[in-house]
C-alpha cells in the first residue's frame, strides 16, 4: 500500500483508470435508457388503433389496384394495356404512399408526448434517474421506428406488385421510397418539436399538416411573392413579404418526390436529375433544427 502511494506521488499527472470506465458506463447506461423508450414507444404506437387503421386502409389501396385495371377499356390490345394498367398501378399506389404515409408520420409524431402528459405517465418516468434528453431523444426514435415500419409495408407491398407485373425489381421505387422516409423525417421532426408545447395532439397534427401542405407549395409561395412586389397595393405587399418568409424558412418538399420518374422511366432506372445525398443533408439539417427546437423547449417545461 505504501509503495502504491508513492508511485502516485511521483508521478500526480498519470490519468485514473476508473474515469475511463466510468464514462463509458455512463454513456452504455444512456444508450440502455435511450433504445428503451425507444422500444416502448414503438411497441405503444402499434397499439393504437388509428394507425393500424391507417396502415390497413393503405394496404388495402395497392393491394386493390390490381383488381381496379380490369374496368380499362378492353378493346385496347397489345402493350397500350399493359402500360396504361402499369401507369394506373404506379399513379394510385404512390399517392396512396404519400397520403397515409405522411398522416401516420403526423399523428405518431404529434402524439407521443403530449399523450404521456395527458395520461400523466411522462411524471412517472421523469421521476427516475434519467435526464430529458434521453427521455426525449427515445421518444423521437421510437416515433421514427413506427414511420419506417408502416412505410416499409407499404412500399414492400407495392414492390412486390410492380415486379409481378412488369417482371423486373423496381428499384427506382427504392430510391423514391427512401427520399419519401427523408421526407416524413423533416415533418416528423417538427412535428415533434409543436407537441412539446402541447398538452393533446390536436395543435401539432394541425402544425404538422400545415408544415406538409405549405412545404409542398414553396414554389407557389415565390410566385406569389413575385407577383406581390409587381403591386402597389399595401395589403398585397404584406402577403408577399409573408409568402416569401415562409418559402424561405420552410423546407421544399417538392424536391423528395419521384413520382413523375416513377411513372415515365424504366423500373431499374436510377433517378435523374436529383442529388440524394444533397436531399439526405438538406433533410438532416432540418431535423436537427426541429429535434433542437423540441428540446429547447422541452426542457423549459415543469412536470
């Protein structure tokens, strides 16, 4: 023991073992708090009857838009059928997509938190050793295994469709399927970040369909900004300064969509003109904005 104290004497700049291990226990045991709520929250949002709802009604749309090609106009013949009943398949089954898809990114978004809050289960869990951000970062996780699941069965269902009916793997689906998920991810994110100020779902599915809408008319919001600064008008002058605030702030959506590529080119194409890991920042950026804007204000909340 004494000769043990004087090494440490001789040589007071040599870094403790146990800080180390200390560290990587704290940082394991954050990680172990942050897959269980996590896991929690996926296994609670596929107990909720609206988005099974939601997912089934879905499913049923792709699975019956192979039965809805059998009212085409039987006298055209040959491939004009083939490639109008293909066409149909894609148009149905890739809104279908987008539709369900982004209302259950809504709601599962929007109510995670605020229904802990109105069941007064979040003051339980906060009550024990665990920081918010585990809390939180858990929540928002969990929130994105339950948007990946749904999207995967829907997008798997209509794969499989395509390739039994054109014979070749469509992975330009894939591509479009992925740039969809960033897409949900951005309204996802801010989604997230309204309901922490809220006390029910009802303020951030309202939050989350407007972030939606207006983040696919950002396009429609310059035009009208550059119409306004052609007018003397002082109200119109005001719109304009609005839309074009809001075109600048809210993230294009438009950009995701592969739809028109999905109808016109080949199944086993590779998309043009789009730069997907340019998209994939342009998503991250955005969700990081909103996940910190959730904390932020999360954070600053009594419970």
């Amino acid at each position: 023991m004494t000769e043990q104290m004087d090494i440490v004497q001789e040589n007071p700049a040599a870094p403790d073992p146990v800080v180390p291990a200390m560290a990587s226990a704290g940082v394991t045991n954050s990680l172990r708090a942050i897959w269980a709520i996590a896991m929690y929250t996926l296994r609670e949002g596929l107990r909720k009857k609206t988005l099974i709802g939601f997912l089934i009604l879905s499913i049923l749309v792709i699975f019956g838009t192979s039965f809805i090609t059998a009212f085409l106009n039987q006298k055209t013949i040959g491939d004009a059928t083939q490639d109008i009943e293909i066409k149909l398949i894609k148009d149905i089954c890739v809104t279908t997509i987008s539709i369900f898809g982004v209302l259950i990114t809504i709601f599962t978004s929007a109510s995670v938190v605020p229904g802990e809050v109105e069941n007064r289960v979040i003051y339980t869990v906060l009550s024990k050793p665990l920081r918010r951000f585990q809390y939180l970062l858990g929540k928002f996780i969990g929130a994105q295994f339950i948007i990946l699941l749904n999207l995967a069965l829907m997008g798997g269902l209509f794969f499989l469709v395509l390739w039994v009916k054109q014979g070749v793997p469509a992975t330009l689906l894939l591509w479009s399927l992925l740039l969809t998920y960033f897409e949900f991810l951005i309204v996802s994110a801010f989604t997230f970040a309204i309901s922490c100020t809220a006390t029910s779902a009802v303020l951030p599915t309202i939050g989350g369909l407007f972030i939606y809408i207006t983040g696919n008319m950002t396009e429609y919001l310059r035009d009208v900004s550059n119409r306004a600064g052609q007018t003397t008008l002082l109200i119109d002058q005001w719109i304009g300064n609005i839309a074009l605030w809001l075109s600048r702030i809210l993230p294009n959506l438009t950009d995701f969509s592969l739809k028109n590529q999905i109808l016109h080119l080949q199944p086993n194409d590779l998309p043009r003109d789009v730069q997907i890991p340019n998209l994939i920042a342009y998503s991250l950026m955005y969700v990081i904005a909103g996940y910190c804007i959730a904390y932020w204000i999360f954070r600053r909340k009594e419970f």
